[in-house]
C-alpha cells in the first residue's frame, strides 16, 4: 500500500517515528521482521520541514569522504539549502533497525520537496497519514466575516 | 572387547571412544568444514551450539511474547487503543486469552478481535483507566482532597 504524508511545517523527527513504523511494517497484525511487509511512503513539501528550538543552527551532519581530511560538518539550513529532502531522509535512515534490511526498506521511501509527484507514483498512492502538529491557520487567511464574527471583550 | 571373564572385567575401562564421538559427530553432520568431520575441532561448535540451545530455550519465548505484543499493538492502534490498555482491561473484565490467542485473532478473526477491542475500551471508561472522573481504587486515602 502507499501512503502519502505532507510534511509541511512538521517536526521531521517525529514525522520519521511514524514513518519508519509504516516503512517496517509494525502497523500490521501479520508484522514479522523477514516478511518483508513495509508500506512505501511518499512525502510532500519536504522543503517545508520544521525543526524544534535552534536544531537549524546547532544540529550537524557529519560526512567523511573516507580519503585524508576529508570530515565535514555540515549545519542543518546548510544542508537543507543544498538538498531539501536530505534531513527527512537522514532521520529517517538513522531511526530504522541498524541491519541489512534498512536499505531495502529505505527504497520505499520516496521523498519530494514540493506538490510535484509523478505521475507514475501517484496514482499508487490509497491512502494518507495523519500529521503530528496540526498547522495553525494565519492571520491574513482568515476571512473578513470570520474576523468580525470573533467575540470581542469590550 | 568382549567380557568374558572377572579379570577382564576388572581391566575393562569405559566405553569404546568411538561411539562418544559418533555422539558429537552425529551433532555436527551440517557443520562447515573440519568441524563436521574432525572429534577434536568438532566437540568445540558442538558444545557452544549446546550451550546456546540450552539458554535460548528462554529467549525463544521472549521473542514470541515480543512479535505476539507487537502484532496486538499494531492491530490496537487501527481500533483507537493500546496493547497495554486492552490488556490490562482483560485482566479486569475477566477474559483470560493470551497473547498468542490474540495474535491470531488479531490476523485470522479481525471482527472478534474488534468486538474484544470495543468492549475494553468501554469497560475502561468504566473503570477509569486513563482518566481522574473513575471510580477510586480500594485502600487508597484521599482525605476528600481528590
């Protein structure tokens, strides 16, 4: 089954617990490690991801290109900016079980920085997951009516 | 030899040394290499391979209680419940299915699972699990304050 997520404005560290849950199986009463029964999950706007407190400034991911002086740190808006599905990708990488399958698992993940999916993917997708942080509706999107209709103290 | 006299049976010692090592070798016929075929490479894989059978009798039934409490979580959470929630009301309500049972239901009969899931979670409104408005448990001293 392929299920869609809209990562806008989500925390991706708690999107990915969701996700790896449904990448591995656990969401299944037939669940068995080598039954190989995960779901793929395809995410939306994950250029819109937000990071708790200061993660943007303080989290690092390390790179080491294996050769001499080849470790790099590389900042969370850094990367971000280089690759905006990268972080939801490295999360959800480091959350699911450390073993061959992880890489299996991680090809039904597809992730995508905006709207645009392809087609071929999307008229797979069936279902949709619930997202964690409800997203709060801005101030200039309320309509005029809604505005004058708020109870007033004075 | 053959025990055909007292003397000889007073010489006699233990029992051939071939068949205790057929005893192992027999263990290790689908061993890789030297280890299937050699006494003295063999008995090392054969008695860790004991050792670890007789200690993993336990674990088995850790493993199973895991993938059993997985499964029934998994089917729990479709239904708006948790494991430990609908189990601990069982408990209560007086149903005594274990956890393989429930497993089984929970993939095989998903509509008795359902009607089990359904009716703890009302027994749990009644007994007020999750929630302060319930009934106080017994022996429990408020002093009128809760």
């Amino acid at each position: 089954m392929w299920y869609l997520f809209d990562a806008k404005w989500q925390n991706p560290f708690h999107s990915a617990d969701k996700i790896k849950d449904i990448l591995t199986g656990t969401h299944k009463p037939i669940y068995h490690d080598l039954n190989d029964c995960g779901d793929h999950v395809v995410v939306i706007n994950s250029s819109e991801i937000a990071l708790p407190g200061v993660e943007w400034e303080k989290r690092v991911y390390f790179h080491h290109t294996g050769y001499a002086k080849g470790a790099s740190w590389t900042l969370a808006w850094q990367l971000h900016h280089k690759d905006p599905t990268m972080i939801l990708r490295k999360t959800v990488y480091s959350k699911l079980s450390k073993n061959l399958l992880r890489r299996g698992r991680m090809e039904k993940l597809h992730i995508f920085p905006d709207d645009k999916i392809p087609d071929s993917i999307l008229e797979n997708v069936s279902a949709q997951l619930r997202q964690m942080r409800p997203i709060p509706k801005r101030l200039d999107h309320y309509t005029r009516e809604e505005v004058e209709k708020f109870p007033k103290l004075c | 030899m053959v025990i055909t006299s007292p003397t000889l049976l007073a010489r006699s010692r233990g029992a051939d040394k071939y068949w205790k090592q057929r005893r192992i070798l027999r263990l290790s016929a689908h061993y890789y290499g030297r280890r299937q075929n050699c006494y003295s490479i063999a008995i090392r894989s054969v008695r860790r391979a004991l050792q670890y059978s007789t200690l993993h009798r336990r674990l088995n039934k850790l493993m199973y209680k895991t993938l059993w409490e997985g499964r029934i979580n998994a089917s729990c959470q479709e239904l708006g419940t948790t494991y430990n929630d609908m189990y601990a009301t069982m408990d209560q309500a007086g149903i005594a299915l274990d956890r393989k049972i429930l497993q089984n239901l929970a993939i095989w009969e998903p509509r008795s699972f359902r009607a089990l899931a359904l009716l703890t979670k009302a027994k749990q409104e009644e007994e007020g699990l999750n929630s302060l408005d319930g009934p106080v448990p017994a022996g429990v001293v408020t002093r009128g304050m809760l």
